[in-house]
C-alpha cells in the first residue's frame, strides 16, 4: 500500500511538471526557446488565484464551478501574456532568444510574489480562495471509485487537472506528428526558410505556439498555487514554484522534444520530488534526492546527443532568429 500511495503522490507532483514541459515542449517546437518558463508559471498562478478570489469575493452566491474555470482561463491569459513579450522582442525585434527568457523568468517571479503580497496585504495578511473551491482542485475525480479497490485507487485518486494534463499530452503528441498544422509547425522549427518558401507563415506560427505554448505552462503554476502551496492550497506562499519552471525545461530534453514522452519524464522527477518521504535513506542528505533528476537530465542530453536518429533531436533552428530578407 505504501508503494501505491507513493504512486499517486508521485503523479500528482508530476502534474506541474508535465503542464511546463508540455507547454515549452510546444514552444520549442517552433524554433524558439523560451527560457522564462519559472515567470510565466509564477504568472499564471497568481493570476488564477487572484481571479479566483476576487470572483468569490465579489459574488453574492460564489459557483464553484465558476470559480475553477475563471481561475484557469485568468491563468493561461496572464502567462500567454507573458509569452507575448517574450515573442514581440524575440520574433519582431529579433533580440537574443536567452536573454529574453532569463529576463522573463526575473519579471514573471517579481510580477507574481508582488501582486501575491499585493493581494494577502489587501485581504488583511491572508487572501485565500473559498472551501469548496480548493476542495474542487484538489478532490480525487471520483471518490467513490477511488475507494472502491486497489484498481479504483490506481486510476481514479488524482485531481481533475491531472487528466486534463494527460489528454493534453496526448492530443499535442497527435497535433505535432499527424495534422498538417502540426507538421507545418514541425517545419518552422526545423527550417525557418524553407518553412517559409513552402508558403507557411513562420512569424504567425511561431507566435501562436510561443503563446499557446506559454499559456499551459501558466496552467501548471496555477497547480502549484491551488494545489500545493504550504501545503493547503488556494494561497499565495512567496515564492512557491521554486524552481519547476527550470525543472519543466530540462524535462523538455529529457522528453526529447516529445509531449507523448513528457508523461512519463515527469512521473520520473515527481518521484523522485516525493520519494525523501517514502523511502528515506538515514544516512542520505535531501539534497541528494533534489540533484539525481538533474544528473538524470544530463544524462538523457548526452545519449540525445550521441544519436543519429533525426526525431530524436531537438529542432535545428531552435533558438534562432530569423531573418527572412537573408533567405
């Protein structure tokens, strides 16, 4: 049974994780790497939060449901947001994709811990989003299932959120490799010119796909805020994606650019996030739990690196300006 839990427990640290690897995954897949993966997800959790609450707090007779689906869409809007700016320097202005990311990541985590502090400040030091509504995130899909058998507790103990990040997966996996949109997109990434000499309009797809893509990162920080912050839920905690934006980066390698493959690389780093506390090892600092995913990552780099197979590469033009007058 302890190993269950620790499945369950490990899926559902997962989810955050695939959000931000599903949503750079789709970035990069245009060609642009967005390193401000950590800011958008501080964007768009407390730009969900905020929209939560403030709907609860200006309701006379607050729906849940309602709540749930503002705090979503104010979620991936705010980090699309985000996305943008990073798309008008990076693709109309051409400024160097790196720094542009960095500075993302520095504005979105400034932007979200202040509006945070700004939102529980005005709420009297505390500002947190109703009962039912943090029960509504954070309650498995069907209880009664979920407690109905081993199988029923395997398949059925997680939030709505999980799912909807696993179909996610799955359609952008079909999206990417079998619609002609999706191969348009392939082949922006791959060949900027000749994308462009095939008639595809690279700057609106690349847009569009920094945006989208922008968006569902937001969602995952939007998790952590309803799901996991302090431990409760539905509260601003300074600071508390905490590195999942640069973990969801390096899992887009270790995915190898694939959201089919994202599954299953971000049950392996929500393991071992939650392992420390099912398996602890006396003698072994936390700190060892926290580096093996990274000494992981570079691993899975450098067996990527050492393949010939061409679909097992990140995209050639990734990280490249284009300038359409040299084509």
């Amino acid at each position: 049974m302890n190993i269950l839990n620790f499945f369950i427990a490990s899926v559902l640290s997962a989810c955050p994780l695939l959000f931000g690897t599903l949503g750079e995954t789709l970035t990069e897949r245009s060609g642009n790497l967005n390193l401000g993966v950590e800011g958008m997800m501080f964007m768009g959790g407390i730009a969900g939060l905020a929209g939560s609450y403030y709907y609860e707090t200006l309701s006379e007779n607050p729906v849940v449901w309602v709540s749930v689906v503002i705090a979503i869409v104010c979620s991936f809007l705010c980090a699309a947001f985000g996305a943008l700016i990073y798309s008008v320097l990076t693709i109309t202005f051409r400024a160097n994709q790196n720094v542009t990311g960095l500075a993302l990541t520095i504005f979105g985590t400034g932007f979200g811990n202040f509006f945070g502090e700004l939102l529980s400040n005005s709420a009297g030091g505390y500002a947190a989003v109703g009962n039912a509504t943090k029960v509504a995130f954070n309650a498995p899909i069907s209880a009664t299932l979920a407690s109905s058998s081993v199988v029923g507790k395997l398949l059925f103990s997680y939030n709505f959120l999980v799912y909807i990040a696993l179909a996610l997966a799955l359609f952008l996996t079909y999206f990417i490799n079998h619609t002609r949109t999706g191969l348009n997109l392939w082949a922006v990434g791959e060949r900027h010119a000749a994308a462009d000499a095939a008639g595809i309009n690279v700057t609106r797809y690349k847009y569009l796909a920094t945006c989208i893509g922008g968006g569902i990162t937001g969602l995952g920080g939007m998790y952590i805020v309803m799901n996991s912050a302090s431990g409760v839920g539905g509260v601003w905690v300074h600071n508390c994606i905490s590195g999942y934006g640069w973990l969801s980066v390096a899992l887009v390698i270790f995915a190898m650019w694939h959201p089919s493959r994202a599954i299953f690389a971000s049950f392996v780093f929500g393991a071992l996030s939650v392992a420390r506390f099912y398996f602890p090892v006396s003698f072994l600092p936390d700190a060892i739990y926290e580096v093996v995913p990274y000494i992981a990552t570079i691993v899975v780099l450098i067996s990527v690196s050492m393949r010939s197979r061409r679909r097992l590469q990140p995209p050639a033009s990734l990280g490249l300006a284009y300038f359409r007058e040299e084509r």
